[in-house]
C-alpha cells in the first residue's frame, strides 16, 4: 500500500492504525513505525535499518521479549518496494 507519506503495511493486521512504512536506501531496506494513537513513535525515531534490527533480535531472544520478526517484516518490504507499494 501507499499514501503520502510512502509504501507501507500493517504489521499487526487486527490494528489498522499502526503501519509500517518501508524504503531502501543505500541498498538496504529500512523500517519505520507511525502508531496513529501514539504520534511519538514517529516523531522521536527515524528510519532503521534492517541489519540494525536483526542486531535487536538477537537480544530479543535471549530476554524472550517481543519478537521483531513479528513487525519488521523483510519479505513483505522487498515485495511492496520492488512493486512500488
């Protein structure tokens, strides 16, 4: 999908007020969350690169915490960028 403010999905498909938008950059894809109900988390992160969050799950992991697969979908991104959203 696409809007104005770039190709995007829902990472968590019951919520439609979050998405995840998706771009590539300097040949690697990058991540950023808007959260309509929590403004701050776009405003106060930027765009994350991919390696930096598979450095993530692998803390993740060890803690048994939140899954960043589950959201940063790497699949889904290469396919909406190659298909322009």
């Amino acid at each position: 999908m696409k809007d104005k403010v770039g190709i995007y999905y829902y990472p968590f498909p019951d919520n439609k007020r979050v998405r995840m938008y998706v771009r590539e950059k300097s040949g690697e894809v990058e991540f950023r969350m808007k959260n309509e109900d929590d403004p701050s988390i776009w405003n106060d992160h930027g765009w994350v690169p991919y390696g930096a969050i598979q450095q993530a799950q692998e803390l993740y992991e060890k803690r048994g915490r939140f899954d960043p697969n589950r959201a940063y979908d790497i699949q889904v991104a290469k396919v909406l960028i190659r298909d322009g959203g």
